[in-house]
C-alpha cells in the first residue's frame, strides 16, 4: 500500500469518525437545544455532560482498546480468528469483574484491576493448554484451546448469576455488552489502562511484523518467538479488560476490525493499527447509535448490533479458510 492512499484512508476514517461522534453527542431519545447546553443546571446541560459525553467517550474507548487488543491477539497467535470474545479473554475479565462486585462490591473503582486479573488467567490458560499440544501459534490449537476456556468461563458466570441474583441482575445487559450505564466515573482508570495499552501497543508494531515471518526467521534475528506472544498476549488482555470492566462483553470487534485494517493497509502492522485506531471506535460509536436510536425512546445492548455485523463475518472467515485448507 503507498504512502498517499494509506493517508487518504487515514483522513477518510478519521473525519468519518469525527462525524460519527457529533452525530452520537446530538441524537439520542431526547432533543436538545443546543443554545443550552452551556447552562449550568439546565436539562440540556445535565444530559450532554452526564450522560451522552462520557457514552460516547466510552465507546470510543472501547472500540480502540478491543480493535487494537484483537489485532495483537491474532498476530500473537499466527491465527486470524483468534479475538477476545473467541478465546475467553473476555469471558475472564467479566467473570473476575462479576466475581469482584459479590466479594467486593465498595471497591467499584478497582473493577479494571480485576477484569486484567482475569483476561491475563484465561489468556494463560490458552496458552498453557496450546503449550501441552506442542503447538502454540497453531490454528487449530489455539482456538480449540480458546473455544474450552471460553466456555468454562461462561459457566462460571452462569453459575455466579444463579448463586447470586442480586448482585447479576445486570448480567444480561452486561453479558451482551453496551453503554447505558456508564457515567464519567467509571472511565477513569480503564482510560489510563486503554492509553497505556495503547502505547505498548505502538511501541510493538515492529516486533508483530517480525513474528509474521514464521517462528524459525525470528529466532534466527536473536527474538524469542514464545516470549514476544506471551507479551503481545499480555497486552491484549489489558486492552480488552479495561474495555470490558465499563462496557461488558462486546464481541466481534476485535474480529472484524483487524481484517479490514490488515485488507486497507496491507498487512503492515503500524499501518494497520493506525486503521484499527479509527475503524473501532468507529464501529461502536456506529453500533451504539443504532442501539439508542431504533426503538428510540426504548433502547437495545450495542452488543447486538455488533453482533449482527460480527456473526456473518465469522462465517465468511470460517468458509474462506476451509476453502483454503
């Protein structure tokens, strides 16, 4: 891909993201007068800055964090259809969350701390089940290893809900995954972890282009290929979980985001986290505006949506690799 039409994407995303996110900030159930909304007290004031502002901050947040943790996720694994939501980062984060909030509940701000504790055990657990196959990396390893955890997740959130109702009488909505309830308090920590992440992220791009090449080349240039995985992997899970702790189990963007980014920039791995960067939080905001706006003044999980675009994409990638093997 050359320089001038990697800008042109770049400015593309960009201003479709800046409209994305005026759109988001001005449309909702309620219409609001604009020349209010700098009033202190007023109606208008309260529902820009306390609800709709942090919402939208959220969403860019989380598309950003679950697009560049699915990039890192893939390219740890060698496997394009490694992502959170697909190997059980995310079911762990959400059960260390839950698991948090009945042993912990006073503690609301320490939930990101909690949800990296649990990304990290299940991304070890991946790993640690790929490592007794003697094939990390491998396709079909990983993702079966991914698919167990996932699962074994998911039951210990069932089984939290079931034991204790009053503390996951949101656990729907959370299981989904979406933005109602997010308020500018619950974003301050997971928005430090998220540019954190963000930074190791960066930082990383030339090492995920040199352990593209094959575990053999990398070794051969003085890397240890175990070792960069198991710190891609690391990183992926603090992206992911910090995203997770506000916005619940989200699916699918850090699936489909990293094909389009890798298709648009080429493969090269600076390039396409720069597209990942606008192309997530692009799909969230995007997925959030349907959610508040389709049965308006009702409202649905963004997780729906997201899934919706997710679920066809899958099996499109499912259908392209057999046709490949």
């Amino acid at each position: 891909m050359d320089n001038v039409r990697f800008i042109r994407t770049v400015i593309v995303l960009s201003l479709l993201l800046a409209m994305m996110t005026v759109i988001s900030l001005f449309t909702g159930s309620v219409p609001l007068d604009l020349s209010s909304i700098p009033d202190a007290g007023s109606a208008e004031n309260i529902i820009f800055f306390s609800l709709r502002l942090p919402r939208v901050c959220a969403c860019l947040l989380a598309g950003f964090a679950l697009a560049l943790s699915g990039f890192m996720l893939q390219s740890a694994s060698s496997n394009d259809l490694a992502s959170g939501n697909i190997i059980g980062i995310n079911a762990g984060a959400g059960f260390a969350v839950l698991l948090f909030l009945v042993f912990f509940p006073d503690f609301f701000h320490l939930l990101p701390f909690a949800a990296f504790a649990g990304a990290l055990m299940a991304c070890a657990l991946v790993f640690i089940i790929s490592a007794f196959t003697k094939s990390i990396g491998s396709s079909g390893s990983l993702i079966l290893s991914g698919v167990a955890v996932n699962a074994l997740f998911n039951a210990l959130i069932s089984a939290l809900s079931s034991l204790f109702p009053d503390v996951m009488s949101s656990y729907s909505s959370f299981s989904v995954g979406g933005f109602a309830s997010v308020y500018a308090s619950s974003l301050i920590v997971p928005s430090l972890l998220i540019c954190a992440g963000g930074i190791l992220c960066f930082s990383l791009s030339p090492v995920m282009n040199i352990i593209r090449l094959g575990d053999e080349i990398t070794s051969s240039m003085g890397y240890r290929p175990f070792r960069i995985r198991i710190i891609l992997a690391s990183v992926a899970a603090l992206l992911a979980s910090s995203a997770v702790s506000f916005a619940g189990l989200l699916g699918f963007v850090g699936l489909v985001i990293p094909h389009l980014a890798r298709f648009l920039s080429g493969g090269e791995s600076l390039r396409s986290l720069v597209i990942s960067a606008l192309a997530g939080p692009l799909l969230v905001l995007s997925a959030d505006l349907l959610a508040r706006t389709v049965i308006s003044p009702g409202e649905l999980p963004a997780g729906i949506f997201l899934s919706i675009t997710g679920v066809p994409f899958l099996i499109f990638l499912l259908v392209r690799r057999k046709r490949y093997d």
